[in-house]
C-alpha cells in the first residue's frame, strides 16, 4: 500500500453528524456540501460541541488512508447568516421612530405660540387702553374697570437632545421584543490547529509473523519503526484480513499482540499486516507491512 497524499480543501457545507472514535481519541464530523458528503477527522474535544444542522466554512488537508479519504484536523468556524436582517430591521425602527418624534415638535411648535391681545369692545375701553401709563385716566362712575389680561406661558421647546433619547427609548423597546437568538448571533466555534510534524515514521523494519499458541489465539510480531519528528513514534496500528480499521492499537514500545478472534479448529487461514503512525499526526503513517498469512488448526 501506498504512503497517503494530501490536498488542500475548502467549502462549505452543513453538520450532519458527528461522533467519537478509537476510544473517544478522535471525533469524526461529516458535513454535506452541495451533493456529497465530506468526512473530517479532529483531534480537538470541543469538536464534539458543535451543533448539528448548522453552516459551517470548513478548511483543510484532505488526507487518505487505504481507501478512506477525509479531512484531517479542519479549521472550522460558523456562519453568520441571522444577524445582518435583524440589523435592517432595527435600522428601518429607528428611522421610523426619529421622523415621528420630529414631527411631534412641529404640532407643538405650530399649537404652543403666544396669542395676540385683542383690543376692547366699548368707546371708554378704547380711552383708557390708548391712555399712556404716566397719565392714568382717573375712574368715573360711567367707566366700567378693565382686567388686565394674563401674561402668555411661554412656549415649550424641545430640544434634539430629548428627540434622541426618546427614538433610543424606542428601539430598545422593539428590540427587547425580539428572540434573543436572533438578536445576538452565535459566537463562531473554532477548533485551534495542531502543531505541524512534518516527520513519518519509517517503514516497520520486519516481516509480520504469527505464531499459533493454541487453537483459538495467534501472537503476532513485528520490527521496530522510529520517527525523528517533534513528539516522535505514537505507535502501531495491527490489521486483520485486509481491513481497513485496525483490530487494536499499541504502544510505541510494543512489538507483539495476541489476537483471540480466531475461532477454535476452524481450519481458518488469517493474515496480519502493522502501520507505524506519528504521535502528534496520527494520520501520518508508515507504509504497510508485508501480510503474514497464517492457518489455525483444524
């Protein structure tokens, strides 16, 4: 088998599903773009929060392992696609609520001015109105006395300062009435990167082999693999058959395993292939080992 290859992705698509694997270590994310389905492989535990049946722009290296193509470790972040109607809407809100206060102050500009002083009706009204204040008329018995008319209240002025505060009033408001997930967008997941090892680990240096202890189990056995990268050799993957998902994971300095899958005097033929695989990029593998075909006893 060939050592995988990697291109570079980027789309967007919608959550479908997703899931933990190998023991909770990885979480697989698969998301729909447009007509297919794209698989992601994430070593970040918040991976597992992101909630499904929402946009996503997902970025990052399409690596393959065997037959299986995925994304290995995406940048993932949501889009924002609520925010920017609710936005207009509080917008239009405003606009409408600052052109009623404005016309609000010209009805009480045009109803609030001081009325004119209408002049007496009668001959001695007129006489003593006209009459200068240095010289008052003196009161005869005829002369009927004037009221002196009440000062006007002044006019009531408002100002653009209270306008303001009163469309701000207003908004808010209309805001509150809002549901608070439109309101407030959703902050964007993002799944932080992995530190880069660009070393593999090397080819296992052995052919497999398995030896029959008794009838229902078989050790296998392998060389050693080493990776001169940042964080070094992770460990081994061990396959059965020809699958490609491995039957058990081991350390880096673990050389053997006993497999009791086989079933006893079955006569049954079963082969064992091992994978080296990085510590930090698990998806970075060694080339496969040579199949040891083996036949249990029938």
């Amino acid at each position: 088998m060939e050592q995988g290859t990697s291109t570079t992705a980027s789309f967007t698509g919608t959550l479908l599903r997703r899931e933990h694997t190998l023991g909770e270590r990885f979480v697989q994310l698969v998301f729909r773009e447009e007509n297919r389905d794209v698989l992601c492989v994430s070593t970040n535990p918040r991976a597992a929060t992101l909630p499904i049946g929402q946009d996503y722009r997902v970025q990052g290296v399409f690596k393959q392992h065997g037959t299986r193509e995925f994304i290995y470790d995406p940048k993932v972040a949501l889009l924002k696609k609520h925010w920017r109607p609710i936005r207009r809407v509080m917008f239009v809100v405003i606009v409408v609520t600052c052109v009623a206060g404005l016309g609000s102050v010209g009805y009480m500009e045009q109803h609030s001015t001081t009325p004119k002083k209408s002049l007496p009706s009668t001959p001695a009204q007129h006489a003593v109105f006209n009459t200068p204040p240095s010289t008052p008329a003196a009161p005869t018995a005829a002369t009927t006395p004037t009221s002196t008319p009440a000062p006007a209240s002044a006019p009531a002025v408002v100002t653009t300062k209270q306008v303001s505060k009163s469309a701000t009033k207003a908004a808010a408001a209309v805001t509150a009435t809002l549901p608070s997930s439109s309101v407030s967008p959703s902050a964007p997941a993002v799944v932080p990167d992995v530190p880069a090892d660009l070393s593999t680990p090397t080819d296992v240096a052995a052919v497999v082999t398995g030896d029959i202890n008794n009838p229902d189990s078989i050790t296998v056995t392998w060389g050693t693999s080493t990776d001169t990268g940042t964080a070094g050799l992770g460990g081994y993957y061990i396959f059965q058959n020809g699958n490609s998902t491995p039957i058990a994971t081991v350390g880096p300095g673990t050389t053997s395993y006993v497999d009791e899958s086989p079933v006893a005097g079955s006569g049954a033929a079963y082969s064992y292939t091992v994978e080296a695989y990085d510590a930090t990029n698990t998806a970075d593998v060694s080339a496969i080992s040579a199949a040891s075909p083996i036949v249990t006893a029938p």
